[in-house]
C-alpha cells in the first residue's frame, strides 16, 4: 500500500523501501530524535507538526512524506537518503 501510494505519485518505491526501512525498519509506532520523530517515515514534528495521529498511520503519513517529495522533488527531506546515496 505505501510503495504503491508512493510509485503512484510518480517515484521510486524502491528508494521509499529503503529510507523506511534505514528511518524505522517499517515500524509504524517508531520514534526518533527524542521522541520528535514518529513513524514509518520518522517525520520530524518541530518541522512538520503533523501530529501522532498522522504520523503513525501509514496512509496519512505516507500522503505527507509524497507532499514533502513534491514540494521539491527531492528525498532530501531524510537523513537517512542523504546517508544511503549521498555519501
């Protein structure tokens, strides 16, 4: 369901899949950066106050992680792609 969501939103699943799994290992109730980051896509929520609701349901979540994607076209948005590709 979330790589689908996100290949049909026009990108890479396989990219998806893999900052997930660095972020969260596909933990739906993750938390990170002292308990600033929640879920699969490990959202920072000082920046992008979306909310535990949101942020742990995949759907929800996902829909925001494809409008950070498209607001600049870029997985630059997560540490861990900059971590995977960048180095």
């Amino acid at each position: 369901m979330v790589l689908g969501m996100v290949e049909e939103a026009g990108f890479n699943p396989k990219i998806a899949d893999k900052v997930i799994l660095a972020e969260s290992g596909w933990n739906l109730k993750a938390r990170g950066d002292k308990n600033k980051s929640l879920g699969l896509w490990q959202i920072h929520q000082p920046a992008h106050p979306i909310g535990e609701v949101c942020a742990f349901d995949p759907i929800c979540s996902t829909e925001y992680a494809i409008k950070l994607l498209n607001s600049n076209r870029s997985w630059n948005h997560w540490t861990a792609y900059r971590i995977l590709y960048l180095d």
